[in-house]
C-alpha cells in the first residue's frame, strides 16, 4: 500500500464516524483559529494532491479539498447572518 493509500484510508475511516453537522446551533462560536486551521488542512491536502503520482488519489485530495473550502464558506456564511441577526445594542 503506498502512502497515498494509507493516509486516504485513514481519511476514510475518519469520516465514516457519525458526528453532527457543524451548524450554529451546536458549534457556536467558530473562531479564527479554527478556520485557520481548516484553511491549512485544506492546503495540506492541495500540496500532497500535486506531490504524489497515483491520480486516483490526487483527485480525492482535491475532492476534500474542495469541500474544506465550501465548509469554511458555509460556516463563515452562518457567523454573518447570525451576527447580522443580533439584537443591536442602544
């Protein structure tokens, strides 16, 4: 198994997990930290998508990443229209 393989099956199993989806309602404080941290993972998996040969791999990396860049989109979306939503002070 080549190293591509391992790290996209470890992805694979990570993402079999059942977890609830991120919304403001459960996670509501999504700081800059974290979406610095998903914007580097979202990064890593571009860098390691253009390093390695297997093609198959290289387009799921990009696939993830992908969809890294919609969920911060998302998640950046909802913390405007809730701050946008707060009562205003006087």
């Amino acid at each position: 198994m080549t190293r591509a393989q391992q790290l996209l099956s470890k992805v694979a199993v990570a993402t079999e997990k059942s977890e609830p989806p991120l919304t403001c309602v459960n996670f509501p404080s999504m700081d800059e930290k974290a979406l610095a941290n998903m914007r580097a993972r979202v990064a890593q998996c571009r860098r390691l998508a253009d390093s390695i040969t297997d093609a198959r791999a290289a387009a799921i990396l990009r696939q993830m990443a992908d969809e890294g860049d919609a969920d911060i989109a998302r998640l950046e979306a909802q913390a405007a229209e809730s701050a946008a939503n707060l009562p205003q002070s006087e």
